[in-house]
C-alpha cells in the first residue's frame, strides 16, 4: 500500500534528522540480496552500533538536501539504495560496509561516504577501509612502547647466555 502525504513527510523528517545527528554514514546501491543477506548484515552492524536501512530514493534525496547533503542524487537512477548511519568512527563502519561489498560478489556497491557533514567519494570510503582499527593502530603503539624494553633485557641476557655458553664449552673440552 503507497504512503500517504503525512507518512512520507514523517520519514523524511526522520531520515533528515538521522543525517544531520550522524558523523559517519556510508550509502550503497545494491541488487539481488535476499532478505537473509540482508537480515544477516545488519545484525552484524547492529552489534557495532550501525543502523544499515533501506531508503527511498526520492524521499532520501528531500532528507540529504534538507540535512545539507546537496551533492547526493538517487532519485531516477532505477537502483535500490540502503543507508548505514552510526559506528564508533569513520574508519569502523567504511570497514563494516566494504567487507559487506566484497562478500555479496558485486550485489553491494558504495556509492558514497557522509564524514561530519561532508559527502566523501566511495574511493574515499575505501582507503578509509584499507586504514587499521583503532585496536590495531592501539597494538602497534604498545609494541613500539615495548620494543625498547624488549631489546634491553634481550642485551642483558645475551650478555650472561654468552658467558653460560663459554663456561659449558670449556666444561666440555675438559
């Protein structure tokens, strides 16, 4: 059954409002999912914070331009388009989104990223994909912290592992 006039104005006020209290978003065009998939993927997203939803188009179009989103253009392009809106950060959810991509076997394409207000390209969206996790950049600055440690008691102990060693050599060649 088509929505009315009201109902239409109500999920655009909705949508305009989940654009402009979002930093980060990501919107995809997608063909072929299953309602499984679909299912599937967004409890995932669900379990870090990102909302995946299904958007009109033209209703989508009125929300961006509302939310100051001028350069987004979906109405008459025939696709269907989703919207994920949320995650700790830009990085997280473009993750989130390209592992998504890439596993529907080109079902799932991004279109383009919304960054603090700011519509990003989806080659933008990928390189932010490629960047390490928050956790993997935190490994690495604790590895780095460690590695003079490390090497400290590592020259301590071959110093005493080579004196053990001279000690066992002369031992057994007597």
């Amino acid at each position: 059954m088509p929505k009315s006039r009201e109902q239409k104005e109500q999920a655009v006020a909705t949508l305009t409002k989940e654009l402009k209290s979002n930093d980060f978003g990501v919107l995809t065009d997608f063909t072929g999912l299953s309602m499984i998939d679909l299912d599937n993927f967004r409890a995932k997203a669900r379990e870090q914070g990102v909302k995946y939803t299904i958007v009109k188009t033209a209703l989508l179009d009125i929300a961006a331009e509302n939310a100051g989103l001028k350069d987004i253009k979906t109405a008459k392009t025939g696709k269907s388009y989703a919207l994920a809106l949320g995650g700790r950060d830009e990085v997280s959810i473009s993750k989130l989104i390209h592992g998504f991509a890439l596993a529907s076997d080109s079902r799932v394409n991004i279109v383009c990223g919304i960054i603090n207000g700011e519509i990003a390209p989806a080659e933008t969206v990928q390189q932010l994909a490629m960047l390490p996790s928050y956790e993997e950049l935190m490994a690495r600055v604790a590895g780095s912290m460690n590695a003079p440690v490390s090497n400290f008691v590592y020259s301590i102990n071959y110093t005493l592992q080579s004196f053990y060693n001279v000690i066992k050599a002369i031992q057994t060649t007597k």
